[in-house]
DNA sequence: GCGGAATAGATGAGCTCTCAACTACGCTTA
DNA sequence: TAAGCGTAGTTGAGAGCTCATCTATTCCGC
C-alpha cells in the first residue's frame, strides 16, 4: 500500500511539496531499479568469476585497447570510463600490479601521466571479452525484442542528455 | 572502430564462437550501461550527501516501513532487498548502531531473527523520502516521455522474468 | 617574469560489499 | 533418539570506492 519512496500510511495526501511518485510511476521505477541492479550484479559476477577482472577495470581496458597506441592520459580515461580520478588512479594501480598498464610521464604536461596497455594487459582483455559479451548476450540482447533494444538505446541517450552533457 | 567488447582491429571477423555485438547492438549497451551508471551514482549521492544515508541502506528501511507492523525476518528482507544475507547482515549492524533497526529473536524458529524497525529509523525514513524522490523525479521522470517510461517498465519486467524469476 | 588560480594526479582513512568459512538450529530418516 | 542434511544468520579478511586532502605543474593576468 506505501511505497518505496513515501514511508507511511498516507504520505502522499500530505502536502509537503514533494512531487511523490503515483503508482504507474513506483511500478515503473521499481522494474527499472532491480532489473539494472540485478543485471549489473550478474554481469560482474560472472566476469569476476570467469576472469578475476571487476568490470571497472575491464572498462579501463577496453578504453585503452580502443586507441590506437594502447594509450591515453589518466583523466581523459577517467572521463571515458565514467570514473573519478581518484578511483582510476587507485584502479590503475592495481592494473600496473598485475603488469597490464603502466604509467608513463607525458611529455606535453608535467603534470600528466599516460596510462599504457601493456601487451599482458591487452592478452587478459582478449581472453576476458568473449566471456564478458557472451554475458550480456545472454541476459540483455537474448532477452529482448528488437523494439525493446531500440527503446532501452533511446532511453539512454535521453538519460546521458541530461546526465552529461559532455 | 573497434568495440567494447571485442578487442583488436577486427576481431569480429575471427570465427571463434563468440556472438560478439554488431554495431547497433553496442550503441545500444553503452547508452544503457553508461545512463544506468550515472544514474545510480547520482541518486546514491545526492541521496548520501542530503541525509548520509546508502541507498542500500534506504531500500532496507523503506521494505521495512511497508510492512504492517515494521519488521521483517531477515531472509525475507534480504530477498526483498535484493541483497545476499552476508550484505543485510552487515548492513543491519550498521543501522543497529544507528537505533534505526533493532534484532529481535523470532519465536516461531530459533534459528531466526527478526528486524524491527524503530521509530527512529522510520523518521530517518520519512525525512529521507523527499530527498531520495525529488531525485528519482528529476533524473528520470522528468526527462522522459510517458513512452519511454512505459517502454522503462516493460524492459524492465522482462529482464526481471528472467534474472529473478522468483 | 611573477604571483595566484586552476588543473593533473596521488594518497589515506573510512565505509560497503563479496566471498568463504563458521555456528546454531530445525527437519528427516532410520 | 541419533545421524545427517539443509537452512538462518554471522563473521572476518580482502577488495574497491568515496571523500577530503595534498603535491606538483601549468596557465593567466599584470
């Protein structure tokens, strides 16, 4: 009878200003909320399972991979992963530990570091993918109509519109 | 060029088994996987930040609030929560330490245990609520069509038959 | 050139989550 | 009623993330 948002019997009677969520809206955001975090638990799993390489930096290496030296500044990689510098500056860490990146000075900045995929870093990522596409075949495309994918992709992009604007 | 998930020049081409993503499938992915990265990351900060409450934490209060009398076995709060026992335990303890939540020994198993929500942790609730739904409004309803969300409920429910057929 | 602001990145503490044990209780069968 | 198995929940170690802070370098205006 309540709702995830509005605690309380009647809560959305109660004129507070706040724009509450009607039923429609809650069923909606309900399905949206557990089935992406339900999906992004399964997808990390199983490559962390299969791999040993969190999907954080399996991004990181697909970023990398996708330049043409295997190259790119920290906070440029930062942005294209969604990440925080600190968060990549600890995650590229990790990654030089294994011996797939390394950090190298940048020569047009004295401030700025290169990350560089490391020809071990970029044979894990050529082992990993399969595993990783196989997964979201499996529970994302192998799910869906070619409606539903054309919606989600439209849906996204509206989101990272307003998200970031870049 | 190349992909997210199929590293090199042109990996595609390899016949190794592999259903990797064609173009419009990983358009798709990422506008889905980035959007629902950010939105999570800004519902779970501003929601942080406003009331310094997780959004894990908040899910475990709000299931606890619908309840008619405020409490819930812990099993079931972990289900309903999508949470594995290990994380509810863990996160119970910590809104135990808050005098939000409170362990009660359940009479029918001996083995069970009880979590009550205290009136305290249902006005963290209720001062939360606001917060966390102007959020859910601003991010997602109000960018979206009543299309796209119709669309957001039933891809929803269909990734949810299948990742949690329940 | 020089001083102050902005940028690049690193660092450490604190927190949450995962995973693999582990304890304790109930249920079933012989 | 005792053995064995499944279930409920906890625990601790290890890992990643956030946030605030810090250093080093560059940029900009005078």
């Amino acid at each position: 009878m309540t709702t995830e948002v509005s605690p309380g019997a009647a809560p959305d009677a109660e004129d507070d200003g706040t724009r509450w969520l009607d039923t429609g809206e809650q069923r909606a955001w309900r399905a949206w909320l557990y089935s992406t975090q339900l999906l992004q638990e399964r997808l990390e799993r199983e490559l962390m399972r299969a791999t040993g390489i969190p999907h954080a930096y399996y991004e990181i290496l697909v970023q990398l991979s996708e330049t043409p030296d295997r190259q790119m500044r920290m906070s440029e990689l930062a942005d294209r992963c969604l990440s925080s510098r600190s968060r990549l500056s600890h995650a590229v860490s990790r990654l030089e530990e294994r011996g797939w990146v390394r950090r190298q000075v940048c020569a047009e900045d004295g401030r700025g570091l290169l990350a560089v995929l490391t020809d071990e870093g970029f044979a894990a990522l050529e082992a990993a993918a399969p595993v990783h596409v196989e997964s979201v075949r499996t529970h994302l495309f192998d799910q869906l109509s070619a409606e539903q994918v054309a919606a989600m992709e439209d849906i996204g992009r509206t989101l990272l519109r307003h998200l970031d604007p870049d």
